[in-house]
C-alpha cells in the first residue's frame, strides 16, 4: 500500500499512510464491534477512506477516546440518535476534541469543520494519538510495578518514571532478548524490526509452547506471517498485517509491541517489585494527585516541543520543563544558553531549577522559600505550589488578575438567584448546579436536563459532576479540571473553572455553532 498524497482547501499537499487507516480501521472494527450506537458504520472499510467520512458526526471519536480512558467522556453527553442536525454533530465533534485534548493529546489546530471536511492528514493524526494512548496505557509502573526491573544500575526510580510508553517497551523487549541469549537489540521501531527475527525471538520468548523459532528460518516475508500468527495465537488483536513488518512502519510497529505486552508481558510482579514502588506513593495525597494529572493535562495541552509530560514531578526535576514551560507561556523568557541539555550531574539540574525560577518572577508569582535543589529533590507540594500559580496566570490570562470574589459576582449575574453561591466554598457548588446554569445561559441546547439531578446523594454529586465537564466540552470550552474535585469542592479549580466558563462565554457569542436543523 502506498502513501496517498491529497491537496486540500489550505493549498497544501499532504499526504497520509494507507497503512496506517488500514489498521486503525481494524483496530476500531474490533473494540467497538460490540457498541451498538455504533453498529449502524461498522466494521470500517480498512482499503477505502470509510473511517473519514464516518468520523464526521463526532460518534465514533467520541467512542474511541474512551476506549484510551474509560469515562473521558460522559456517554450521556454524546448525541447518537439519528439523523444528526448540524447542531448536534458539531458539538459531538467539540466534546471529541476537547476530550482528547484532556487525556494527553495535541489538538492544535483541530476543529469540528475540518474533521467534516474530511482533512485526512488530521483525522489520521488525531486517531493515531487516541489508539496510541489506548495502547501504551498500561506501560508504566503503577500498573505493571515489574517495570521496575528494567532500570540501570546507573539510574534511580524517578529515572525510570520519566520514561514515555514507547523507551520502556524497548526496555522491555531488549529485556527478553537477552533472556533468550540473543545478539539482537531494538534501538527503534522500524529498521530493527523490519526482518522479523527480533520479533520471533520475543514471542518464542514470551509463550514457547505457542511460538515456535521455525520463523527464523523463513524468508523475511514468511517470517513476518508467521510472526502476526504467533502474536495472534497469545492473545494479540488483528491489526497488523505482515506488509507492516516488512516496511518498518514505525507507528504500527509501536502499537504492535504495545499489544503484545498487554496480551503477555512474560514478567510476573514479585514482591520486591511492590514494595519498591510503594515507595513512591509514600508521600502522595489525593489532593496532589489530583491536581498533578490536571496540570499534566494543562502543560500537554500547550504541545510544548520536547516538553511532553509523563509524570509531572519526576520531569521538572532537572529544571529543563520549567524553563520549557515559561518560555511557552512568555516567548523570549528563558535565555537558552542558561539552560543545560541535557542536565546529568545533580549541581546542573539545580543550576537549571534556579534559573528558571529567577525568570519565573517576570510573571509576578510568589516564589517564597523554594529553591532549586526543591525542584530536584522532588519536593512535590513546592512544586505543584509554583505550577499552579502559572497554570491559574494562563487560564485567567484573558481575564486579567480577577480574585475569586469578582468572578463569582460575575458568576452568579448569569444564575437564577437559588442556584447561586454565596461563595466557592458554598456546599451548593457541589451539585454543578451552580456551573449548569452558566451552561445554560451560554447556549440552552447544550443540556439534557433530565440527567441533570439533584446532587443530594454522593451518586447523584458524581453523575452531575461527570456530565456537567462533558457538557463544558461539548459546547467547546477547555476544562482542566476532573470531577472529583467538584465532589470535594476545591475552591482554587471550582474558581478556575468558573473563570474559564465566563471566558468562554464571550467567545462563544463571536462564533456560534451551526443552526439546529
């Protein structure tokens, strides 16, 4: 299959791997087979351009963002009865977009009009970054604490937090090649896999009774058949195809060795492994850890060149994110010759801490006893202490230096009077009634409300919490915020997020969704 080139209304030419929508078709045909609001497009026609037009009206995307993370997306806020008005599918397609955006993916540039338009180059982009997720969500420690054992003598335990999905899976494999007393090693996920032999070795490796090393004596493309045999035989969906093999499609190649460690990892967790990394949640609290994925979210959402963030204390540690971080949010912040790539001794790291949180003083946040051996030492309150206050600068940047009591007053004059709060610590603020009703004063048909329930109950706090940050996306708004810290009514995000929805709101009436049908 060739790479297909198409020439769309930007006047460039782009061009997309056939290959690729070959396999992300098979891929969705076999997770989503059984959803019935979906039953009416499947299976994808994985040889066609199917998967573009079927996209269009936002369901299908919706559907895959939670398979990568299961409740992304409150289901009752996606529109599936059919026909679609316009209305409807655009703001399918805006809950599609801001949702990805929330579980780690870049969207800039990504809108509801192109993906109708069916721009191929950004569909493909955007539905590799969401089954990417999907895949690789089960490569870190915290699920599989066996990982741990593929960290160097060298390295400490942070070092082996910081690493993306895709550098421990070739940890992984390297790892049962030298089991298997092979030579080979997989610097990549294209030329090195591309003869097959290293995968051979790694299933034989992981299920001997099921793959056999009779591949090695193959041709190359034999070999690569037999490879998708043996990977199907211990539990691997269908998705890749010999041909991928042979051309050392790095993508696909990615998400092949992903399946295959989810299907059989052939590491079993001892209990040293448990007990190591039980250290590391030693000094965790569910308030850090919440706002530690919300920051996460807010730093990805930035597509920061080389600032990807994989776990949030661990990689501002050596000061170099930071830097990245406020050079984003202020171009021309960071004097780069001040900055040490990469920082490997202890006193670099803290030169690089120090220097950014010199520069972080130009956005007029206090920086009160904390230092740069604070950021290299992993102190984490400190750390989500600086964070946070650049994370509240950028969302209310719009708005200017508003305290909390002025965006509530500006709040509540969009609230019928029993719905409003006498202040973010009000327990009403807990219902979402409170945020509905500024929904609702923004586009009326945004909201179903016969979801909407009292929030008398924890159950019903949860549903309306769940359905009230899927309503803020659907009708396009970025929310950095998760429901749990609704339930527990943090003052700080409740103020945020209400900040963020009165912005919002402005926008709103420059450019308004298409017209209900």
């Amino acid at each position: 299959m060739q790479a297909m080139k198409v020439e769309k209304g930007d006047g460039f030419h782009h061009t997309y791997s056939q290959d690729e929508v070959s396999s992300f078709c098979d891929h969705i045909n076999y997770y989503l087979r059984d959803d019935k609001d979906v039953a009416d497009i499947l299976p994808l026609n994985p040889e066609t351009n199917d998967m573009f037009v079927k996209v269009g009206d936002g369901i299908l995307l919706c559907k895959i963002i939670n398979l990568a993370q299961n409740g992304a997306i409150d289901t009752r806020a996606i529109n599936v009865k059919k026909p679609l008005n316009i209305f409807n599918e655009n703001i399918n397609l805006n809950l599609a977009i801001q949702s990805a955006k929330s579980i780690g993916c870049v969207v800039v540039n990504i809108r509801p009009d192109l993906i109708k338009d069916r721009r191929e180059h950004i569909i493909l982009g955007l539905v590799w970054q969401i089954i990417k997720i999907q895949t690789t969500k089960m490569v870190n420690l915290k699920e599989n604490p066996f990982l741990i054992r593929l960290k160097k003598e060298e390295e400490e335990i942070g070092d082996i937090l910081k690493l993306p999905p895709d550098q421990l899976l070739l940890r992984w494999f390297n790892h049962h090649l030298k089991e298997a007393k092979s030579q080979r090693q997989v610097n990549n996920f294209d030329k090195d896999l591309q003869d097959g032999e290293a995968y051979t070795i790694l299933l034989n490796q992981l299920d001997r009774d099921r793959c056999s090393l009779d591949g090695l004596t193959q041709d190359p493309e034999n070999r690569a058949k037999t490879v998708i045999q043996n990977a199907e035989s211990i539990g691997v969906p269908k998705f890749m195809r010999p041909v991928h093999i042979l051309k050392g499609n790095s993508k696909l190649n990615l998400l092949f060795c992903a399946q295959i460690f989810n299907a059989c990892p052939g590491l079993t967790p001892s209990q040293d492994d448990y007990e190591k990394t039980k250290l590391l949640q030693e000094d965790d609290d569910p308030e850090s850890s919440m706002d530690e994925r919300v920051f996460k979210m807010w730093i990805n959402s930035l597509n920061i060149e080389d600032g990807y963030i994989n776990n949030l204390i661990e990689d501002m540690r050596d000061g170099i994110n930071l830097n990245r971080l406020l050079e984003k949010l202020k171009p021309q912040t960071i004097n780069w010759k001040n900055v040490k790539i990469p920082a490997k001794s202890r006193i670099i790291k803290v030169q690089n801490a120090n220097y950014s949180l010199e520069q972080a003083k130009q956005f007029n946040i206090k920086i009160v006893n904390v230092g740069g051996v604070d950021f290299v030492d992993g102190k984490k309150k400190l750390i989500l202490g600086v964070i946070w206050q650049l994370f509240r600068l950028d969302v209310l940047k719009t708005m200017g230096d508003q305290k909390d009591e002025q965006i509530l007053e500006a709040a509540n004059k969009k609230v019928p009077e029993a719905d409003r709060l006498a202040s973010f610590k009000d327990p009403k603020a807990k219902t979402s009634h409170f945020f509905f009703r500024i929904l609702n004063s923004i586009e009326p048909r945004a909201i179903d409300w016969d979801f909407v329930q009292k929030g008398e109950t924890p159950e019903e706090i949860e549903s309306n919490a769940k359905y009230v940050i899927s309503v803020a996306r659907r009708l396009g708004a970025t929310v950095f915020l998760i429901w749990e810290q609704i339930r527990d009514g943090k003052v700080k995000m409740l103020a945020v997020f209400t900040a963020s929805l009165l912005h919002f709101a402005e926008d709103y009436k420059v450019a308004k969704l298409g017209n209900a049908e």
